[in-house]
C-alpha cells in the first residue's frame, strides 16, 4: 500500500509490489513524467480534464558496443483518467523493470496524479498473479529470486547535479547528436531556449537514476506506441495537419489560416472549447483500431442523415456550452476540496466575536463574487445546458422521419453504439446533477444573476436579518434625500436640485449641487447644518450629521454582510465541490459529441464520403481512392480543384514512383494521400468520391530542404538522417511518402541513394510508398519490380509557355520543365536562352568519356568542358552499343542454375563468362551505360 513519507526527501510515496521474474537479466528502472498537453496546434489543456502528456524514459537492450548506454523515449498524450496508452505500452512483454519513477508539472492535476497510481497498481499486481501462476515451475529449478517492482512519486523534480545540454553534448556520440539533431521530435533537447516537457523530462531521467555522471556514450531512440497512428512533426507538417508557424509568410498559400490545416478546417462547426481539445488531442493520435474507428464513423453517418436533428444539437444544446468551460469550472470547484475544515470554524468565529480575519484570503477563487460566479454556471449547467443537450440527442436518436435526410438508407437504422452511450452518459450526468441545481438556487440569488452575483437573503436567518437591515436603511438614505431636497427648495426655490451620490470606494453617501454657483446661498443658510467636502466641476459635494451616521451604519453592516456571505459561500463551494468528477464525466461527453457532430457538418457541406476500411496485409488490400481532393488545398480562393486517383495495392503496385514537372502538382497529390489517411483514421469522411482503405500504423514524410547549420548539420545530411529514420522505423503497414530525395549531391551519386532506397523499400520493407523524383532513370524500376508503377503529372506547352493540367496519368514523364519553370519565374530571357544550349549539351553526356577529355587533352573540351566533339561522342556511343550487345550474349541464367560443387566455383565461371568483356576494356563504361538514357541495358 502507499505510505506517506515522514522526512523532506522528495519522494512523496513508494509502492512495493511483488514481481516474479522470468529471466535472468537485471531489469532497469523508467521514469514517466507528466506534465500538460499541448498540441502542435498551439492549444493547451490547462486543466489536464481531457490530455496529459506523458513523457518515458527507459534503457534500451545492451547496445553492441558495451561502452554505449541506450535510452529509448515514448512521448504521447492520454487520456488521465484510464491512462489507456499507458497500459498498453506497460503491459508489452519486452517491458520489464524494476523501478518506474514519476513527476509532474505543477499545473497537472493531483486527481490525474491519483488515477495514476492506481493505474500502475492495477497493471503491476495484473503481472505479478500472471506470474505466480507460473511460481511452482520457478521454484522447482534454480532461478532468478522474486523481484519488487517499486514505483516512487516524486513531488518536486530531483536537482540535477550539471547542465542538460553540456551533459548531452559530452555523453551524445557523433551519429547520435546528428539523430537527436535531425529528429523533429528530440531537437529541442540539444538546442532550446526554454525548458520544454521533453528535456525536462530526461534531466529527470538522469536525476532520478542517478546517471547522469555516467561514462557511457548515450544514444537517444524513439519509441512507438501500438495503439494509434504514429505521426511525428515531419509527417504533421507535411499534411498540413496544424496551422503554420508563419501564416503570414505562406504568400497566396491558403484564403485564411482557418483554412490552411485540416485542425483549422475541422475545428471550424465546433461549438466549445473542450471539443477543440478533443479534436487536437484525435488528430494528434489517429486510431488504428478498427473497431474504434468504425464507432466513429457509424455516429458521423448517423448524424450526416439526420440534417435537422444535427443543427439542433449544434446550434442549441452544444451551442449553451460555448461560453462554459466545463474544464474550467470542474477546476475551480475542485480548488475547493483541499480546504481544512478549520477554516469555517475559525470563520464561524470571526463572524460571531466581531472580529476582522480576513476570510477573503481563505477564499481560493478570491473575491466572493467569483466563488458564486461559479456556483452559477454550475446551476447553469445542471438546469438547462445538460438537459436541453440530452434532449437533442434524443431526438436525433429517435426514428421520428422529420430528422431524416431524404438519402437516408437502412444501414443506419440502428442508433450507433457511440451516440447511445453518450446519451446514456448525459441522462447519468443529469441526474447526478439534480442536487447541484437545487444547491444553487438556495445559496445563489438567480434574480440578480448575471448582472451582480450575491447570496440568496433567505438563505440563512442571521444572513436575512443583516439583508433586511440594510434594506431599511437605503430607506432611510432616501427618506433623508427628500427632506433635503424640500429644505433646499424652500431656500432657493429650485425643485429636486440636490442628487445623491454614492461613493462605491469607502461608502459614504454625498450631496451634490450640480450648480457650483449654489455655494455662497449653501453656506449661508442657517436652516440646515451641513459640511462642505470638495468643490469640482460637476458641482459642490456636501453633507449631513444624519447622513454621515446612516453611511456609518451602512459601511458595518456591509462588512457583517460580507462576512457572512463569505462564510456561506465558502460552505456552499465546498458541497459543490463534490461534482467535480461529474463536470469532468460531462465535459468529456460534451467534448466527444461536438467533434462527432462536427465530423458530420463537414461532411454534409463538403462532399466527403465514408472511408472503406480494412486492417490486414493480405494482397489486393491497400488504398484505393477515386477523385481524391487535398482538403485544404480545395479552399482557396478562386481555385477549381483537380481530383486525381489514387491507387496502392500489397502485391499489385504499393510502389508509385511520380515524375513530371515542378508546380506540377505532385507534392499537393502525396500531401493529399497522407491527409486522407489521417483523416479516415480519426474516424472522419474523406474528401474523395469513394475511398477505401488499409490501417495504416505509421505515416512517415521526407519532404522539403532545409539544413541545421546550428547544429552541423547540411541540408544533405539532413536528408539522409529523416531517410535513415525513415527506413528504420517503417514496417509493412506504414505508409511512406517521399518528396524528392537525393538532390543534395551529385547527379549519380543522388540516383544511386534514390535507386537503392527504393529497392530497398520494396524488396525488404513491402509498404504502400509514393515517391516523387527528377531522376528519370528511376522510372526503370517498373521493368524489373512488379509492385512498382509510373505515374506523371501533366503539363503541356505551348506559344505563351507552359500550362499545369495537374492531372496525375499513369507512364513516366521524362522532362522537368525546369527551363519553362524559371521562365515563368522571370527569370533574365538571356539566362534561359543559355541553359537551354547547356541542357542540350549535356542530353548525351558521358561521365567516363569526360574524365578520358580533361586528362589527355583540356583544350578539346568546348565552353563549360562538359561537351566532347562529334567524332570522340560517336565513337564512345559505337563503343557502348558493342559492350552492350556482348553483355546480353552472356547466357547468366543458365549458368546460374548449373550445379556446383561450391560457391566458389560457381563465382568463377561467371567471372570466366565476364572476362570477354572485360579483355575488351570495355567494362569500365558499364556505370556510363548505365547512366545513358539512350543504352539502358
């Protein structure tokens, strides 16, 4: 069980488990630090009631360099009441640890921190019974002896003992800087100016483990969680899936910022502010579970034929959540639940012997306005706003044919799983609420509400009596005020000239003359005794014996008035505060319809369908859309979208290879793949004609040039290291898509890296990839893989330049445009009219025939040295065609199917059928044969 700690270490707590271990390596303490969900959207959680961010650290397997230390991080968002992603990743088998440290940020909640706890209790002691089922069979043999698994709370992060960036940069060895450098998850740990969840989380690691003084180079991986679609900022940006950092440099990108990321488009029929959380907390973790995902879909097409029932729970039950935040209000109740008890007997007392405490500074929401302010909104909320929306989602549910859209079919005549159980979830919240909104009608005066926020009087009797008090004496203030008025009417004449005037500061009442003339006849007059207080003006301010005395008894009552509203409110926010976890259950429920009902606003107004879904491997499944539409890109002003087909099968063509020209359209036709995906796994419509598709586990992008000179790092290497990370991290069920690779180096060396990838993708990954290139000699791979297919964006020329058709085909396109481009671009006509004479030179250039020029004799090379004369050109072209008509003689085939008596001597009669070849001299232009377009073997 948890004990409390009895001394100032920052422990807060331990828990002890037994844990039976299965093996005889020595387990690894983790930490998990929690601290608050943000988004890539910008949006943050304050109140930690939907997301918190959870941050794991643990050793890797022993590398293979024992003088290396390997961390692995899981960063993800979860749910903090279940902790479902938690779970799934502490139950993994190849998860064994024996210590697992967790801290929190201040802001995260000490429920979350509760649930926690419990959560990990339940998984540990889940483990331990699987294991003792297990205990007999252990005890027979010599083993390993038991092991407890303890999990340490620590209130405060433990001191680190030297800097982060200098412990990184002395312990990080070369390739794994670069990683962590490259990695647009881990580059904030090396080079932040601000402490972020990330890097504060592995000074934990270090502090907590006490390694951060360790010898051993480190390595830094990223893990991956099983239950949702992994994405990481590169594949977020490259489906546009948050708003740009800089909205304002995308010249002419998008017609507004609303419009220029799918969470900007779907978060626009949104109604609160808990659903916009939602939203980014599902785009940031898509599904990959069918079942979850199918529930979705069926409450979007449920509500996508119901258009009426849809706009009443939008316009009107969502619509009364806009201005509440349940969040917030859950925690503003809940400031309340840690109050000794002490404090209303020491108010009681306050009150009743006359003394002046400061209650107020006792009051957690300060002033008491705020505390019955927010006992409003609960009353709100439990009266009207919870009922008026199970009330149309009852409706929407229910079979009445006035809600039905005239398309409406069969497949949706029962109500999806999804709606009913927030229907029944909201009756529940209703009826747990009847007490909050009988609590609040008694404590809050719903008369005055919301133009002044006070205790009901009746309330209490003492609280009534001092009400009543002061009642009567705004009486007798007005009684005074006339009988000025007729005194000062019989000295000047004039009717209704004196005015009251109430100073809301210290509470004192005045007379006021407006006419400042009035003084010297004020003064005069003996009838009346009064005390002139300032002149200004607006006119002369005066008083009364009487009327100083009824401002005096006026101020006291006030402050015994406040008193007791500060002691009554405080009672009444604490019995208030035990609906926290109700508001909490509500806010969810509030949350999930809106982004639902959302989903299915879109959808009816944007001509998106329903996602076919499968999740296998089996040949013939993959993603097969038809008129596919980037969602984004189809928003902006003044453009007529042009839908293309998209086609990847396991076993038919999971391999597109995209060549054509630049502003063709490619990357908006591989960005629009990604954010379809994204989509359809968040359980939203597609914007496609129809659209069916295989769960994907992963989305992994390489797009775009950019270098990290702060950090060492060429725009080249960069591309290798996302490559890298790419190839390593994909599995079958990713979905890959590159945009352009290899252009940071030279022409063969970038082909060779583009080929290579791309065998390497289909012969040893198997993924659905769509790869765009410049390089024509790629489209090749079509001849020689199955699964590989070309594909081409269109373009067609003409007497006023180049025209984009933007329509993708399929065949390789073997030109650029590159020169028609960069005149569109107006660039100087002399410079285009220059390179298209290079181009033309450099159609038949021969690499080896251009070393053979330049070393035997410079001067014959013609301009730029990249050209050769026609004799030397037709020459080396005669030479290739014979070396290649000789190489195709060579029967390999059949002497690879002979039996050897070895592998060696099976490599020296291939070598002995070559040697033709090479006693010609004519092997060495094997890599310009190659490279020709012309000769390609």
């Amino acid at each position: 069980m948890m004990q409390e700690c009895k001394n100032c270490e920052p422990q807060l707590a331990s828990l002890h488990l037994h844990f039976v271990c299965t093996n005889f390596i020595i387990m690894t303490a983790v930490t998990l630090y929690v601290s608050r969900y943000k988004s890539l959207s910008g949006m943050t959680d304050p109140n930690c009631a939907h997301a918190v961010q959870l941050t794991l650290w643990r050793e890797c397997d022993s590398a293979v360099n024992s003088s290396t230390q390997s961390l692995r991080c899981y960063s993800f968002i979860d749910h903090p009441a279940a902790y479902t992603h938690l779970q799934a990743l502490l139950q993994q088998a190849d998860f064994d640890v024996s210590c697992i440290h967790v801290a929190a940020e201040k802001q995260v909640k000490q429920r979350a921190l509760g649930a926690l706890e419990q959560v990990l209790q339940q998984i540990l002691v889940t483990q331990s019974q699987d294991n003792d089922e297990n205990n007999d069979s252990m005890q027979a043999i010599d083993g390993p002896p038991a092991l407890d698994v303890t999990i340490r709370f620590h209130e405060t992060l433990p001191k680190s003992k030297c800097n982060l960036s200098q412990t990184l940069a002395h312990r990080l060895s070369r390739q794994a800087a670069l990683s962590v450098g490259a990695h647009s998850d881990l580059s904030s740990l090396l080079h932040s100016s601000e402490t972020t969840h990330l890097s504060t989380s592995l000074e934990f690691y270090f502090s907590a483990t006490q390694t951060e003084q360790s010898s051993l180079a480190l390595e830094i991986d990223v893990g991956k969680l099983p239950s949702f679609l992994s994405l990481d900022k590169t594949a977020c940006e490259a489906i546009h899936l948050w708003p740009p950092s800089h909205i304002a440099d995308q010249v002419g990108a998008f017609s507004s910022a609303s419009n220029a990321s799918l969470f900007g488009l779907l978060r626009q029929p949104l109604q609160t502010h808990v659903g916009k959380l939602r939203l980014a907390t599902w785009l940031q973790q898509p599904l990959v579970q069918l079942e979850q995902i199918l529930e979705r879909q069926e409450a979007v097409a449920w509500l996508l034929q119901r258009n009426i029932a849809r706009d009443a729970l939008k316009q009107e039950g969502l619509a009364g959540f806009a201005a509440i935040d349940l969040d917030g209000l859950a925690k503003q109740l809940e400031m309340y639940t840690s109050i000794d008890d002490e404090i209303d007997s020491d108010a009681a007392s306050s009150v009743h012997d006359g003394s002046v405490n400061d209650i107020g500074a006792s009051m957690p929401l300060g002033p008491t306005t705020k505390a019955l302010q927010a006992m409003y909104k609960l009353w709100l909320v439990a009266s009207q706003r919870v009922p008026l929306l199970r009330d149309r989602l009852q409706v929407a549910l229910s079979d009445d044919p006035s809600t039905l859209h005239h398309s409406h079919n069969d497949e949706t005549a029962v109500p999806p799983s999804l709606l009913v159980t927030l229907l029944h979830g909201l009756e529940q919240c209703e009826q747990d609420l009847v007490l909050a909104s009988q609590l609040a009608e008694d404590v809050v005066d719903l008369d005055a509400a919301p133009r002044e926020y006070r205790l009901r009087p009746g309330y209490k009797p003492e609280l009534e009596q001092v009400y009543d008090e002061l009642n009567e004496l705004e009486t007798q203030v007005q009684e005074c005020l006339e009988q000025m008025n007729e005194t000062w009417a019989n000295i000047s004449g004039k009717r209704n000239a004196v005015k009251l005037d109430r100073n809301s500061n210290d509470g004192e009442f005045q007379f006021r003359l407006a006419d400042a003339n009035d003084l010297k006849l004020l003064e005069a007059t003996t009838q009346i005794r009064v005390q002139v207080s300032r002149i200004l003006k607006n006119g002369v301010y005066f008083t009364t014996k009487e009327l100083r005395g009824l401002a005096s008894r006026k101020q006291d009552l006030k402050n015994e008035y406040d008193k007791y509203q500060r002691q009554l409110a405080m009672q009444a926010m604490q019995a208030a505060a035990s609906y926290v976890d109700v508001l909490s259950h509500a806010s969810q429920l509030v949350a999930t319809l809106d982004v639902i009902v959302g989903f299915s606003h879109i959808a009816a107004y944007s001509n998106y369908v329903r996602p076919e879904l499968t999740d296998n491997e089996d040949d013939g499944t993959g993603i097969v859309l038809k008129a596919a539409r980037h969602p984004c890109v189809e928003l902006q002003d003044g453009v007529d979208f042009i839908p293309n087909d998209i086609r990847l099968v396991y076993g038919e063509q999971s391999f597109l290879l995209i060549t054509g020209p630049n502003m063709g359209g490619k990357s908006v036709y591989i960005r629009s793949l990604g954010a379809i995906v994204a989509l359809a796994q968040v359980g939203a419509y597609v914007p496609c004609a129809s659209a069916k598709m295989n769960i994907c586990h992963d989305i992994l992008a390489r797009v775009g040039a950019g270098d990290l000179q702060e950090r060492g790092i060429s725009t080249f290497m960069a591309e290798m290291l996302e490559s890298s990370s790419i190839l390593r991290r994909a599995t079958k069920r990713s979905l890959i898509m590159i945009d352009e690779l290899g252009r940071g180096t030279s022409t063969f060396d970038g082909y060779g890296l583009a080929r290579a990838i791309s065998e390497y993708i289909v012969d040893t990954i198997g993924c659905m990839t769509v790869f765009t290139t410049h390089f024509h000699e790629l489209t090749a791979l079509e001849d020689c893989k199955h699964v590989v297919k070309n594909y081409h964006v269109t373009a067609k020329k003409g007497d006023h330049g180049l025209t984009f058709l933007y329509e993708v085909k399929p065949g390789p396109c073997l030109e650029s445009f590159g020169i028609q481009v960069a005149k569109m671009a107006n660039v100087p006509s002399v410079v285009i009219e220059d390179a298209k004479i290079k181009a033309k030179e450099l159609e038949n250039f021969q690499y080896t025939k251009k070393r053979q020029s330049s070393e035997s004799s410079p001067s014959s090379v013609v301009n730029s040295g990249y050209a050769v004369d026609d004799h030397d050109q037709a020459e080396s072209v005669a030479a290739d065609t014979a070396f290649v008509k000789r190489l195709r003689q060579i029967n390999l085939k059949d002497l690879l199917s002979r039996e050897y008596a070895s592998e060696d001597e099976k490599k020296a009669a291939v070598m002995s059928a070559l040697e033709a070849a090479l006693s010609h001299g004519l092997f060495a232009r094997c890599s310009t044969v190659v490279f020709n377009p012309l000769y390609n073997p």
